[in-house]
C-alpha cells in the first residue's frame, strides 16, 4: 500500500508530563531503552543531559526534539522512576532493498541518484516523511516530459529485524503530444517562419513517423529562447515573451501551447566602450571584436564578444574574468549605447596538475605533452592544446580535465586531467579472397606506447602468396627533451610478381635506416632520414618498361644486383583532434626521397597526402571526410648511354585501402611487348617455300602482358561518417561506421601512344593510352572500422562505379591491421 506522510511525536504532555511534575529536579541515572541498530554511546551523544544534572520540562523537550533530528528513531517516550529518566525509543527501519518496476523514461540509476540525494540508500534508515516530497518530485518530473497520467505506487514492505523493502511501481502512460503551437503578437515574422526555429513539432501527420511531436517543457523552454534570440539578433532590443501558457486536454493526452509576444523595433549600435581593466590591451581587443557602430544590435554578437574578452584574458591567467554589457537604450532614435564592464579578477596559477586514469602510460609520456605547467599561470588555451596533443597520441582513446579551485587559497588552483587508454599495441592481420590471388594472409606485431614509454616498436613478419617481408622498427618521439624524435629500422623483403598480378620478376632487397625529426611548432614538423638498400632483381620478363633496365645494366647476366643510398625530406602538419577515429582537423603529409649520384639507380619520388575532417553536427558523431594523394617519380641521369627513368619495381600501384571494391594492382598499365610481323613466306623457282619475309613495319604486334604499375599516381576520395546503430556511448569513440566514395588512378608520364600507331585495328584496341591521367576508377561502399584488442578492424562492403573491361573487383574486404 501507498505510504502517506506519518510524523509520531511522543512529548511530555499527559501521563508522562504529569509524571515528571513542573519542578526540576537532579537526575541520578539514564536509560535508552529499545534500542537495536543504534549503539547506546551513539544515542547519548544526541542526549544533552549528565548524570547530575538538574533538569526540567523545557530540557526534557529540548532533548527530545535533539534525538528526533539525529534521524535514528521514529518514536520517542520520556518517564520518570524516581529520579531516573527512561527513553523508550522505536527506531526507524532499515532500507534492505529498493526495486523499481515499470520505469522506462527514468533509468534506475537515475532513480537512485534521486533518492541518494535524499538520504534515501540501501543500509541506511527511512524516513517516511520524505516519500511523499519523492513521489510528488517524481510525478512533476513526469509531467514535465508530458506524461499527465504517469501513476507511481511506492509500497514499504516490512521484513523481519526492523528492515524494510521500498518498491516503486510506475505506470507511466503514454506522452501528450504537441496539438499546437499559438504564436499571439507577431507581425514582422510569421508563424511559419518562426516555427521553423523550434525543435518542438506540433500535430505531425501519420506518415512522419519518425519525427516526434511529444510535449517536453525543457524542450517548449529552449524554443522560445530559439525565437527571442532570432528577434534579437535582428536588432530588435524590446522584443519580449510576455507570458506562455500550456492546456492540457481532458484527455491529457495533448497539449496547446500559446506565446505572447511583443516584437517592438530595430535598434543600431549608437557605439559600445570599456570600463574596468583590460590589461592594457584595449586598442587590440577593440580591434578584434565583432561589435560595429552603426549597425543592427546583434543579441549573438554581443554574447561572443564577451565570452571573446573572457577567452583572451583567460590565456593571462585571469581564470574568472567578468564581463557584462550595460545597455543604455534610446527610444527616440532606437539606437543603443553599449558599455562594457570588464573585470579581470585575480590572476590564477596552477599549484599541481594531477593525471589519472592512465593505467600503462608513464606520468611522464602524458606530461611532456602538455604545455600548461604546473607553477605558470592558468591559460585555458594552454589547456586546451595540452588536451588536444594528449588526445592526439595513437594509444589515448578520450581527455578531459577539471580546474579545481585550492581550498582557503583565492588565487591557486589544481588541474585533474583524465585519460582513458585504447589498445596501442597491434596484432596486424589481415585476410582477402581475390579471383585469381586466392586466399592471402599477412601477420605482425607493432607497440606505439612500449613498456608505456610512449616508444613506438614494431616487428612485422608478412608472408602471403609470393611476398616474404621482415622487419624491426623502434622510434623515440622524444630523443631529446625539445621534442626531437629518432628512429631506427632494419627490414628483409622477397618478392615475385607473378603472385601479385603484375610482370613476372623476383626481387631480393635488404637494408637499415634511420630518421630524425624537427619540431617547428605544435602542428609542423620535419624530418630527414638515409637509408643503405641492398637489391637483387631476377627473371625479369622483357617488356617496353623493363627493357631499360635490361639495356642499361646489358654486362650482367641472369640476375641484376644494385646498390642504393636514399636521402628523403618530409614535413607533415597534423591537427586533428585525436590519434586514431579523428573527427576535427587534417593530416598533411609531404615527401621527397631520392637516390644518391654514387648509387647503381639514379631516381627520386614525390608524395604528397593528405585527409580533412570537418564535423557536421556539435557532438562530432556525423563527420565529413575528404582525402587526396598524389605521387610523381622519374630518373635522373645516364647509364650505358640509356637515360634513366623511374624502375619497375619502384612504379606506383594501388592498395585496397586507396580503392576499396578493386582488387590490389588490378587498375594498374598493362606491360607491353612489341615485335615484327613476318609476311608469308615466298615460293622458290624450284617450288619450294622460302623464307619469310619481314614486314617493312617496324613494330605492327602486341603483346600485352600483366599490369606493371606507373610513375605518377593520384587518389581521392570523400566519406560520410555516421553514428554506429545499436551501439551506446561508452563505445562511440572506438567504432567507426562511414559511407565512402573512393577513385584512384595510376599512369606512366613517359609512355608515348604515337608509336603504336602501326598496330593492326585488333591489337590497337587493346591498348589504353597509358600516359592518360584521367582514367580514374570510382567505387562507393559502407566501411565499418573497430579499433579491437588485436588493433584496428576494417570491414568494407564495396561497388564500382566506374571499371573498364579487365578491372578485377570484389565486393567484400576484410583487414585487421595498423594501416587505417
């Protein structure tokens, strides 16, 4: 049954007052009688009386009115025997368990931060006159969301040794629905237009299933806030919501809310000051702000000039800055005159900055990170970039901090910053099916915060159908204090083309380098690398693009050993707002590497990439995506009399991820051989057949071969990041779910059509003018990225837009790896 309000107060009146008579007089000793739950010493201590002391009435109720306010008892007695005082006291029960039913709207937690803040918990006491106040908040909460016929029971069931059970029983009933919206006073605007703005939808029809029409009165609140600031931002100053009434209908199943409003006119900014101090910096803050004499008051504009002013002080320390703008309005010439009063306040410093939560990260590896230092004074841009460059580390999932004011200290404060890790060491595995490649596999491991260090190493072992790759990687991001990164690796590799659609050839290659990086501020940096390389190419298949390499080294035989020393330059620009699944900002990547004069293959290579982030919606859960890629090789110099070019086995090709739907090296140049047709064979003047002929064209057959590759590349491609269906919060940030658009294309500046022209029409046909650039392939798809405990997990379903005759696709690609 439902617990109405009950208060049992026992006092001195009746038996009991007449027992203790209107003289005081000496107590000579106490009891607490009824005690259970309560400690004896605990109940003196809420009794303000001594053996000794000489009491009467008014201390008797004063003693009982102590014991009542401790909470402990619901009922209290006083007697007197003699000269003693007996208390008989009943004590409150014990809550043992609290069950909700029925609640959909109020999560129980919810519920039990509710009740919590009423000292209502498990194991502590009840106080039934607090549940009528709970119920009553509860049902005013009920009616807030627009259910008027929400019904809540709450039932206290009594269980042996002074316990009791609290159940709440809900029947919440369906929502009311918006009927209309009224709109009394508007003249400029109309209600059309007005209701526009508002979030709040009235009498939607049946086919607009998903929108929603129910009543919540926060939601009524936010719109007509929506309205007063569109009249304010078009510089009408007296524009005022008189009063808004909400009917329910009898039903109460629908609501009719009515606004009443007084529009009034458009007023100018007649000029706007500063008082109070500015640090000096008027003429610069008056410089920058958006506020412009002579134009219409914009309400937007004066609350961003003033969050600016807090903004720019805040970055000295001035923390808690104050800013407020007195308007001195003019009626006859409607225009306003604008004063604002600026008052830094203290500047605040930085006692101790704290971080938690990062259970494998060094303190230090966070720390170095920051540029908010601890003794500095307090700059929320500081804070701001210490949290983006934290968050920006592959291995940190989620920032936050707090700035906690330092107890009895005005001008101190202490920032708690708070990460939550994401798995930084990856198993890299990844599995495809292709028509003609079969099943292929490749396999590593990879650490991008060793022994929590913030160190990146890697040990790859990738072995697939005709590739063998070994290689070990370690980089310190901090070699030296200033942010000066080295690093280091060492790498084995055995190839045979055959297995990967291209030319058939077999290649050897060994090698060690290594890298050092520059910062030049937080977003830029360069880095300048040399790498010695050991290669052996063998069973070179002759065709139009492996025959220079076969004429200019003609002196070897069998197989082609070359050594090479490469030099690159890079500079990059990262400022996305984290490590992995960005959704604010760009990574911009630039390259040159180049082989040296003394080296066997003279050449160099150019790339350039780079992918743009900008959110869509304010939590950044609908992102929109945009990357590009371009690379561009050729030789330099001569060999044997051959003028060099870029070699085969270092042409551009196209992986799964540039071109999801295409099978891997699939869009690439064919190779081509070309040779001699021979005419039939003449008749001698004895009969027999002689030999033939030579045709008088220089090169009129085809031969194409498998796809090679080329010197320049370009790829592209846009997405649309979603938010993931049936996933909740807590994992947002380590699923991704994007619908893309990729193109890519990969060409061979140096392939000349013209001299294929003596071709026969057939063999003509076959071949594409190579050197074209704009021979892009398209495919659309629906990605679905899981940054796993084994590393990064792709998933793709794809479908070409634009493939010519040969192109290979697939509609499925699946990878687990570091590479996203």
């Amino acid at each position: 049954m439902p617990i109405k309000k009950q208060i049992a107060v026992t006092s001195l009146l009746g038996a009991s007052f007449a027992a203790l008579g209107q003289n005081s007089f000496i107590v000579e000793d106490l009891k607490v009688e009824g005690l259970q739950r309560v400690a004896l010493g605990a109940a003196l201590t809420h009794i303000p009386i001594n053996v000794g002391d000489n009491i009467d009435q008014y201390t008797i109720s004063r003693t009982i009115k102590a014991l009542y306010k401790s909470g402990h008892f619901d009922d209290i007695s006083v007697f007197k025997d003699g000269n003693q005082v007996i208390f008989k006291v009943k004590e409150r029960p014990t809550i043992s368990a609290i069950n909700f039913e029925g609640n959909k709207d109020i999560k129980d937690e919810q519920l039990t931060e509710s009740l919590e803040q009423q000292n209502i918990r498990q194991g502590e006491p009840l106080d039934k006159t607090v549940i009528d106040s709970v119920e009553k908040g509860l049902i005013e909460f009920f009616h807030s969301i627009g259910k008027y016929n929400a019904k809540i029971d709450i039932s206290v069931i009594e269980l042996p040794r002074n316990r009791v059970q609290l159940k709440f029983e809900f029947d919440e009933g369906d929502a009311a629905s918006v009927r209309q919206i009224n709109l009394v006073g508007n003249e400029l605007f109309s209600d059309e237009e007005l209701l526009k703005l508002v979030e709040s939808k009235q009498d939607l029809p049946w086919w607009r299933f998903m929108s929603n029409d129910r009543y919540q009165k926060q939601t009524i609140e936010g719109d007509l806030e929506k309205i007063r600031s569109f009249y304010l931002d078009r510089g009408y100053l007296r524009f005022n919501i008189e009063s808004t009434q909400v009917s329910v209908s009898p039903e109460r199943d629908s609501v009719y809310v009515t606004a009443n409003l007084t529009e009034g006119e458009q007023y100018n900014v007649k000029g706007f000051d500063f008082i109070g101090d500015l640090l000096g910096r008027e003429e610069l803050i008056r410089s920058i702000v958006p506020l412009r004499t002579g134009e219409l008051y914009n309400g937007s504009l004066v609350t961003a000039t003033e969050d600016f002013i807090k903004s720019y002080l805040a970055r000295f320390g001035y923390a808690n800055a104050e800013v407020r703008t007195i308007p001195e309005i003019d009626d006859e010439t409607k225009e306003v005159q604008l004063t604002l009063s600026v008052n830094p306040g203290k500047r605040v410093y930085v006692r101790r900055i704290m971080v938690n939560g990062n259970q494998t990260t060094s303190d230090e590896v966070v720390r170095r990170e920051m540029t908010q230092l601890e003794g500095a004074w307090l700059s929320n841009q500081s804070l701001e970039r210490s949290k983006l460059q934290i968050q920006r580390l592959p291995y940190m999932e989620s920032v936050e901090f707090e700035v906690k004011p330092v107890a009895g200290i005005e001008d101190q404060v202490d920032v708690d910053f708070s990460v939550k890790e994401q798995p930084a060491g990856t198993f890299q595995f990844g599995i495809a099916y292709g028509e003609w490649a079969g099943l292929q596999f490749n396999a590593g491991v990879s650490e991008s915060n060793f022994l929590g260090t913030g160190n990146q190493l890697a040990f790859n072992i990738n072995t697939s159908k005709g590739s063998e790759r070994y290689s070990v990687s370690y980089t310190d991001p901090y070699f030296t204090p200033d942010g000066v990164s080295q690093g280091s690796s060492l790498f084995y590799s055995k190839f045979d083309g055959r297995d990967f659609g291209i030319v058939d050839y077999n290649s050897t290659t060994y090698g060690l380098g290594t890298n050092i990086g520059f910062p030049i501020n937080a977003i830029n940096r360069v880095n300048f690398g040399v790498r010695w390389i050991e290669e052996s190419l063998s069973q070179i298949q002759d065709f139009e693009q492996t025959r220079v390499m076969l004429l200019s080294f003609k002196d070897r035989e069998g197989n082609y050993d070359f050594t090479k020393y490469e030099l690159s330059l890079g500079w990059s620009r990262v400022t996305v707002n984290r490590g992995m699944f960005p959704t604010d900002g760009s990574r911009q990547n630039a390259s040159l590497s180049m082989t040296t004069p003394n080296s066997d293959l003279n050449y160099f290579k150019v790339n350039y990439d780079s992918r743009f982030y900008w959110p869509i919606s304010n939590d950044h859960r609908w992102v929109f995506s945009a990357r590009a890629s371009l690379g561009y090789g050729n030789g330099y110099g001569e060999t044997n009399g051959f003028e060099q070019v870029l070699p085969f086995q270092e042409y551009f090709r196209i992986s799964e991820q540039d071109l999801r739907g295409f099978e891997r090296n699939t869009i690439l140049p064919l190779a081509i051989s070309r040779r001699n047709s021979e005419l039939p064979p003449s008749l001698n003047p004895d009969g027999t057949t002689g030999a033939p002929i030579a045709s008088d064209s220089e090169f009129d057959t085809l031969g194409a071969g498998r796809r090679i590759g080329g010197n320049a590349k370009a790829t592209a491609g846009i997405e649309l990041i979603v938010p993931t269906p049936f996933l909740d919060d807590e994992n947002t940030s380590s699923v991704r779910t994007s619908f893309f658009i990729d193109a890519a294309n990969v060409w061979d500046t140096e392939f000349d059509v013209d001299r294929y022209t003596n071709l026969s029409e057939s063999d003509y046909n076959l071949l594409s003018d190579f050197s074209d650039p704009t021979r892009f392939r398209v495919s659309t798809g629906l990605s679905i990225q899981w940054i796993s405990p084994m590393g990064p997990m792709l998933i793709s379903f794809s479908h070409p837009l634009k493939k010519e005759e040969n192109d290979q696709t697939k509609a499925i690609t699946f990878n687990i790896s570091n590479t996203f």
